[in-house]
C-alpha cells in the first residue's frame, strides 16, 4: 500500500474517531456499564492521537514511485538525511513544501501529544507528593475510620491519594455528618478507586484537554469520564461490601448538601448534575449492558486500536 492511501485511510480514522466521541457524549449505554464504555473512551483518544500523526507523516513520506509506506517512507527519509539529500530527486517544490510542511507538523503533534502525557504525570505526581506532605503535619489516625487519615476540617470531604503509599483521608466535617453504614460506604467507594487505579485512567484524559485546550468535545469528554470512573467506583464498592447501595446514595446526598470540598483523586464532590446521575444511578440501577454487547466492545476497542498500528506497520 502507497504511503498516500494510507494517509487517507488513517485521516479516516482520525476523523471517525472524533465523530465516534462526539457520539459517546450522546449515549445513554455507557452508564449502564462504565468500565467497557471507559475502554471504548481510551480506545479513541489513542486511536485518534495515532492516526492524525499517522496521516501527517503518511502525506510527508508519499510521492511519485513511494511505494513503501509510512515506516518504510520514513526509513527511505531517513537514508536521504543521512546522505545528506532532503529534498526527493525531480520532485517540484511546491510539493516539497507541502510534504516537509506534514512531516514537521506530524512530529510536532507527536511531541506535543507525549509531552503533555508526560507533564500530566509529573504534576499528579507532585500534587501527590504536597498531599502527602500535608498529610504528614496535619492529618492522624481515629478509630472510627480505621486505616484511614483524618484532618481536623469542619467542612465534609473525603478523598484517596493513590501511589505505593496510599490513603485514604477524610474529614473531621464527614465524621459528624455521616451515619456508620455511610461511612462504610464512602471508604468502600474510595478503596475501589485505590484497587483500580482511578488517577492512572484519568491522566490521559487531562493530557489531552491540556494538549487541546479549547477543544469543547474535548472538555465534555474529560468530565464525562470522570463520571464514569465515579460510576464504576460505585459499583465496584456495592460489589466488594455488600448491600451498601442506599447507604452510599444517602452520603451523597449529604454531601452535596453541605458543600462537599473535593481533593486531587477519586474526590466524591461533583456538579450538582453529576451527584443527581449517580444518586438516581443508585437508586435505579439500570441494567448492565449484555454480556455479548460488552465484549462487542472490547473487540472494537482493540481493533480501532490496531487499525492505525497496522496501517503504519504496512509496507
């Protein structure tokens, strides 16, 4: 396959990869089961971010007789580099232009895609590390939330802090407001966001908003996904303790009511239409997706995944 009708082909999918998410954010399915609906989210992003860098770099490396595809146009590239030859021989300029214009542009957004990945990491890292050293002054242990930190705040909040060291903290303010069975509740809902590792999935959702930050789909998404995570703590904390259901739907309501304070990950403050989703959520739990359904979902997810990987893999 030519480099240029895989360029097309992985501008395709770039594109149908946006209009998928712009799909995702109308669906009422991905409630019913959040943890495939999350796979299908990261599916995209990573899909999308391969194929937009793909088809720039496809369009640099095509030409007359560019027969080699992507790989192969950026190996014959970079022998011509080596040689010390940049420009094609009896190539016009114009289309030199415009063929040294994608790749820089290709490589660009490759850079800028890692690099905001990598800045992401680095800040939920430090912002972790400043927890812990707040937490190391201020917080202590109680025996009503044992295995949990608590800081003398009259306002309600409870949160995790995810890492080799993890915790779970929560306010003096949500010792006084909630009952035993909703505290209960909360500590299951936060450890699930520890057992699962909640921030690891967010982070390349808030890469992304940095990277695009004007990006309106690009800003419903994160906070769509955040939701979903919500979701798919709630039920993994109705799983692990039990009946706990109405339990924990009562403490968020009562922590929408008192103004919960949220914290860095897994924080059980949200918009107010995001506590409503999850307390009606609770309530009524809908019905999960169908067994064949969710797996209807993993497969497309690896295989939108793997279809940029094979197209820039052809040669």
């Amino acid at each position: 396959m030519g480099a240029l009708a895989e360029a097309v082909l992985l501008a395709a999918v770039a594109v149908g990869s946006v209009r998928c998410a712009h799909a995702m954010l109308r669906a009422s399915w991905p409630r019913r089961s959040p943890a495939a609906a999350i796979l299908l989210w990261q599916a995209l992003g990573l899909a999308g971010g391969l194929a937009a860098v793909g088809a720039l770099l496809a369009i640099g490396v095509s030409g007359p007789g560019a027969q080699t595809g992507v790989l192969g146009g950026l190996r014959v590239l970079a022998g011509r580099l080596a040689a010390g030859q940049l420009v094609a021989p009896r190539q016009p300029m114009a289309l030199t232009a415009v063929r040294v214009t994608a790749l820089v542009a290709g490589f660009a957004l490759f850079t800028a895609l890692c690099g905001v990945l990598v800045m992401a990491f680095a800040d939920a890292i430090a912002a972790q590390r400043r927890q812990r050293e707040l937490l190391a002054l201020l917080a202590h242990g109680d025996p009503k939330v044992p295995g949990a930190l608590v800081i003398d705040y009259p306002a309600a909040a409870a949160y995790c802090l995810p890492g080799i060291r993890s915790q779970i903290v929560v306010s003096a303010g949500t010792l006084d407001l909630l009952a035993p069975a909703e505290l209960t509740a909360v500590l299951a809902h936060e450890r699930a966001h520890l057992r699962a590792r909640h921030d690891l999935v967010l982070i390349p959702f808030a890469s992304l908003r940095r990277a695009f930050p004007r990006s309106a789909v690009m800003t419903e998404a994160c906070r769509t996904v955040a939701l979903l995570v919500e979701m798919m703590a709630d039920d993994h904390a109705l799983r692990v303790r039990g009946l706990l259901r109405r339990e924990l739907a009562t403490a968020l309501l009562r922590f929408g009511t008192a103004g919960a304070h949220g914290a860095p990950a897994g924080a059980l403050a949200a918009t107010e239409g995001e506590l409503t989703a999850r307390v009606n959520r609770l309530l009524r739990p809908p019905a999960p997706l169908p067994k064949a359904a969710q797996a209807a979902v993993v497969i497309g997810s690896a295989a939108l995944v793997a279809l940029p990987l094979v197209l820039l893999a052809v040669s």
